[in-house]
C-alpha cells in the first residue's frame, strides 16, 4: 500500500446499506443536493454512501484538465457534466461519477440542462477514482445504463475500460481520445504529483501535438 493510499484509507469513508427503497435513495438525493464531498451510488436496493477525500479529488481532476487539453489540441467539443447524478428508476440504477464527459453523443444532448437517462444517452466517458477499493462495483451501473468508456484509477495505474456486448473489456487506448493509451495516462498523472501545474500542462500539450503529428505522418505514408 502506497503512502497516499494508506493515508486515503483512513479519511475517506464508506457506508453500504444493502436493502435500501427507491424511494429512499431518491430521498437522500434531495436532502443532500450540494454534497459535492459525498457521491451515492444505488443497485437493484444496495446503496453505497462514499465521503471523497483530497487523495481522492486531485487524480481525479488531474484526469479531467488531462481530458481538457486532449479535447483543446484535438479539437474535439465536449460538455463536461462533473458529478452530475445519473439514475434510472426502471432499472434501479443510479450514480454520481467522479468526473463524466458527453463526447461522441454532443449533438444528443446539446442545449440540455437536464439529462434524463430513460430519453438521453448516458455520458461518453466516465472517471472512476478507487483509492480504497469500493464495496459496490460501479462497472455493472454504468453498464446498464450505457456508459460507453470508463477512465479507472487504481493502485496507482489508470485503465481504460470500453463497453462492449453490455460488459466491460480493458483497453490499451482510449475510444474517445485514440491517440491516448492508458500507460500514458497513468506516466502524466505520476508526473503532474512532482510537477508544478504549468510545467505538466506544457508538457501533456508537447506531447499531443508530437503524438498527432507523428499519427498525421503515419496515415499519409
């Protein structure tokens, strides 16, 4: 166990309720509306209450302005929807991603400000920060739901996870940022602990513009 994660065990905190309504959960919802600190995830009548700490937020933003200067060079259009909770009663699913992104399903979705999971697509992509080990997997919610790519950060590693036949098969590329493999990934989130935030980002763009470059050359040959 890393020193970060030894030190996330004991601040971060995990409450499993195993048969827990609908009703209730869509009651704890509305009592805690600006939990920004506290994520709920419900299956089928299991509900798992998690307090995020500092250990858990910085990789997980450090995956999203990692997302952000992907989608700046690439010129790709986004929305970005952070925590947003997602739930679909008729398949008692619902969850609140650390961070999640509308890519390829933009257009769906453009000008909303409401996502209704039983009319709209779910989001494209989603990061999943595990600095302990969640006693609710997540993978089958997003699953049901339709949760095309799934960014994990675990023990130390990010993996890449695409839905594929209704599961989930681990990937060395990302599906939404090709370009991007999963190693690398995880090489520029060890770097942004030891570097300071402008020197990371020059980098990550340095890198995408050599990477793409690199790519253009490739196809033309």
């Amino acid at each position: 166990m890393s020193a970060i994660t030894a030190v996330a065990a004991v601040v971060e905190r995990v409450v499993v309720l195993p048969t827990v309504s609908w009703e209730t959960y869509e009651r704890l919802l509305a009592e805690n509306p600006d939990s920004c600190g506290t994520r709920f995830f419900f299956d089928n009548g299991a509900l798992e209450i998690m307090t995020v700490s500092a250990f858990h937020e910085e990789p997980n933003r450090t995956l999203s302005q990692l997302i952000e200067i992907l989608a700046l060079e690439l010129e790709i259009d986004l929305r970005r929807f952070g925590s947003t909770t997602f739930k679909r009663a008729d398949l008692q699913k619902g969850f609140e991603p650390d961070s999640c992104f509308y890519i390829r399903n933009l257009e769906t979705i453009e000008g909303k400000r409401n996502i209704d999971l039983t009319t709209d697509p779910a989001p494209d992509l989603v990061i999943e920060i595990d600095i302990t080990s969640p006693s609710l997997d997540r993978f089958p919610i997003f699953a049901a739901v339709g949760v095309t790519e799934v960014w994990r950060y675990f023990e130390e590693r990010v993996s890449f996870h695409i839905l594929e036949d209704g599961k989930y098969r681990e990937a060395t590329h990302s599906l939404s940022f090709p370009i991007l493999t999963a190693e690398a990934a995880t090489q520029f989130l060890k770097d942004s602990f030891e570097l300071r935030s402008t020197e990371w980002s020059r980098r990550v763009r340095k890198w995408i513009r050599e990477e793409n470059a690199e790519r253009g050359t490739s196809n033309a040959e």
